[in-house]
C-alpha cells in the first residue's frame, strides 16, 4: 500500500463476495474498514442463491447417480427417495455456517460490521440506519456492492407457495408433483435439472429455440437432449404471459394461447440490480438503462472515491467475478500491484446434470473471428474412466490459434465439469500451447486425459 502517512478510511456496502472479499484485500493491506449488510453476511450468495441451490444440486446429483446405479452392476430398491424437508433444512444450515464462516474471518481481521441499511450522503459519506437509529460512516472511498434480486412479472406474482422465485424454494417441504420452470436460461435450466432428479415432472418454459441459449450450442444440445431423455418436458419457442395460482393447481399461460398445469412454478426470469434507494443519483453515480452500475476495468464508478463490484454492475453475473471486481478495487484504491479484471479469463459453471463449465473464448467467437482458430472435440463416451463410470454424455472442446496452438478457450460438458475446467482455465489465463498442455502428464484412466488428448489433436502442423 502507498504510504500516506494516515489511515485509509474505506467503507463498504453490501457483505456479499464483492463487499467482504474487497474488506479482506483492504484490511490485508492497512486500511480501516466498515462492511454494512441488510440481510447477513455472505449476501444473497451465501443465503438465498448460490450456496443453498448447489447444496440442493449436490442431493439432485446424488439422485441421478442412484438412479444409474444398475448399469454398474448395484441394485437400488424402487423405494429411495428424497426426503426433502430433510435436504432443504441441510441447506439453509449449510448457508448460515458459511456466512458464520465468513463473518468469523473479517472479525479475526478486524473488520466491523453493521447490521443495517445503507445509501450515500456524498462521495465519501453513508448514512446507515439500523435498528438502533440513523448514523453516518465518513471515509475517504466508498465500495458499493448491494448485488440484485429475482426479476418478477406484473402477470407473474411469487406466493412463496406455489409461485416461486429461486430463493423461495427451499420452504418447501415435499418434492412437487410438477414444477414448471419459466425461463431456461443459467437459473432455470439448473433448478429444472435439480427438480428432475428429485423424483419432480418438470416442464421448462423456453422463448427461445433452445435451452440456455448464452452457453456453447454443442453444450446446449447435450443438455437439452439429456433433458428430454429423463422425462423432461421442454416447451421451445414459448414465451410465458401470465401465471396464476388456482388452488393447489398453478397455471402457466403462454402467449399463442396454450396453458400448461402444474403443482409449483419457479420464476426464473433473470435478476434486477439493487441500486434503488443507493443514493446514486444523489452523487451522480452512473447506472445504464437496466440501472446496472457503470464501472471500469478496476471497478471505479462515475464518482472519484466511489467503486462497485458485483452484480450491481452486471459486468458478469458470478461470485467469482463479483470478488475479483472488490480486490482489484481495493488493490487500485490503496496503491497495490493490480491487473484491470479480463473477462477473457473468467471460467463458468452451469451446475446442471451434466455440468457444462467455460473458459475463454467460446465457438461464437470463433465462429465470427477473421483469423482461423482451430477446434477440437472429444465425446467423454470414449473415455476410459467415463466408460467405467457409466458416463455416456459430455465432451471437451478445446480453441487453439491456428499455427500456434496457443489455448485461448474451452468447453467440457460433464460430471464435475467445474473441476476439470480448471487445467484449461490455467492454460487459457498462462496462454499455455496445447504441447504444453499434451506433455504433461495426466493419470491413466482419468477424465482429463479427454483434456490432454483433445490438446494432442491441436497439435500445430
């Protein structure tokens, strides 16, 4: 940290992975620093989002890996089944230790927390109000990272009964008999996936021609194609108009007239920026038309002292993104080495089953690029460990400069594809060549000898 003589003075609104690992970086390196958090420690993140649906994914994948437990020779009895009150109270325990977690770390770095609602008085002032009153944090920056919350419809009201959005779900206490999920984008490809290997029917609503329209289209297809192979209904080209309960029976009606029935309707029709009553336009923050935050390459907003990070900006919708984005304002604010954030390198995860994770650029890049990039493909089915396991769907994709072969991209669809991704992710962030990635060793049989195989493929000639 540059040496000022005083103290930096920095406080922080919003405890999610923006805010408290933004906290870490600032502490770690001198400053005095203030979290303020509405809701708890972690954010939605860790309470309501990320953390609670991959807990339920892990017990969804569980079922299915049960449910093709013959083909490897073990007889399951008809009976097995989720007791899902059961799984849901394992969730929201699993989301309060680990905002307990989280908490316990910024107090051992000595980080103060207050418990309260935040909006800006100025450029380097928050006005806090707690349940003990209104008080004011002066400071000499600001790092605003409030996140975003489930974007609902006027026609499309959640009950939290039967009419859900994704942080609702975990009230319920019985898988539901028929869960339509609206939207099939990252969120509702997910909970449909989770909700079919639960034991649920499952309808996902689709406007567009295909399930996750944003992913790699061979990727799309595996997954839609594994959908409808377990029983999935999916509906393409429909677009949801309204949605209303009945009862015990919720109706979803599309717009060519057509309705569909079911027990449960998870809304996931994207998020929307929590940015209303911030203060922003009190201090000439600028935000873009979907009142996302409008921030650089070192998350600086409009405002000289004033950073965002996370989804409130909308750069890209991931907790690793959203604490990238905190530690490399921090590290800007307080003079540290900092790289500006490169979206190039961010690798993802879609947590359906099975996974679909990326790194880098994606085929339609590669498709609209003007230079040549060579692609090469390898089913996971040919895979020895695949093969042993019972795995039949997935592969890996890797994009090479043509000539060079140096690694800029790549997709793997399949079990723990989050994992595997990381050799790609390093080779793609290190601007590895697919000799380097061939030559290393890999353990015979594993999934990633896929990975090295497919770089051997892309060898330059």
């Amino acid at each position: 940290m540059r040496d000022t003589g005083t103290v930096t003075q920095v406080t922080i609104i919003g405890g999610g992975p923006g805010g408290y690992e933004a906290a870490l970086v600032a502490a770690r390196l001198g400053a005095e620093v203030t979290i303020v958090e509405r809701d708890g420690v972690g954010g939605s993140t860790v309470l309501t989002d990320c953390v609670p649906s991959k807990t339920l994914i892990a017990t969804s994948d569980l079922m299915t890996d049960v449910g093709t437990a013959a083909e490897l020779g073990v007889q399951v009895p008809d009976s097995v089944r989720p007791d899902l009150a059961a799984v849901n109270r394992r969730v929201l325990a699993l989301a309060q230790a680990q905002s307990r977690d989280i908490a316990e770390r910024l107090e051992g770095s000595h980080i103060t927390i207050v418990s309260g609602t935040a909006s800006l008085v100025d450029a380097r002032t928050v006005r806090v109000t707690t349940a003990d009153g209104d008080r004011e944090l002066s400071g000499d920056a600001v790092l605003i990272a409030t996140g975003a919350h489930p974007r609902v419809s006027a026609d499309a009201q959640p009950d939290g009964e039967r009419i859900l959005t994704w942080e609702q779900v975990y009230g319920l206490d019985e898988v539901p008999e028929h869960m339509i999920v609206v939207g099939s984008g990252v969120t509702g490809a997910e909970f449909a996936s989770a909700y079919n290997g639960l034991g649920a029917h499952v309808t996902l609503v689709s406007s567009r021609d295909r399930v996750l329209p944003g992913e790699d289209g061979d990727a799309a297809e595996v997954i839609e194609n594994v959908f409808t192979r377990r029983g999935m209904n999916v509906l393409g080209n429909s677009r949801m108009q309204s949605v209303q309960r009945q009862g015990d029976t919720v109706v979803v009606t599309l717009t060519d007239g057509r309705t569909v029935e079911g027990s449960h309707c998870l809304l996931a029709l994207g998020s929307i920026p929590n940015t209303d009553g911030v203060g922003l336009e009190d201090v000439g923050v600028a935000v873009n038309d979907a009142g996302f935050i409008e921030v650089d390459r070192v998350s600086r907003t409009s405002v000289p002292g004033i950073y965002a990070a996370g989804d409130c900006t909308g750069v890209l919708m991931l907790a690793s993104v959203a604490a990238q984005q905190g530690r490399i304002a921090m590290a800007h604010l307080l003079g540290d080495e900092v790289s500006p954030l490169n979206l190039g390198t961010v690798s993802s995860n879609v947590f359906t089953s099975p996974e679909i994770a990326t790194v880098g650029v994606s085929q339609k890049d590669v498709d609209e690029a003007s230079q040549p990039v060579d692609v090469a493909m390898l089913p996971l089915a040919a895979n020895p460990r695949a093969k042993m396991q019972g795995v039949h769907d997935g592969f890996v994709k890797l994009f090479a400069r043509h000539g060079v072969g140096t690694v800029i991209g790549g997709v793997v669809v399949g079990p723990r594809a989050s994992e595997l991704i990381h050799v790609v992710s390093v080779a793609v962030a290190s601007r590895l060549n697919v000799d380097q990635i061939a030559n290393a060793f890999t353990v015979y049989p594993s999934m990633s000898g896929s990975v090295a195989e497919a770089a051997r493929r892309l060898h330059p000639h």
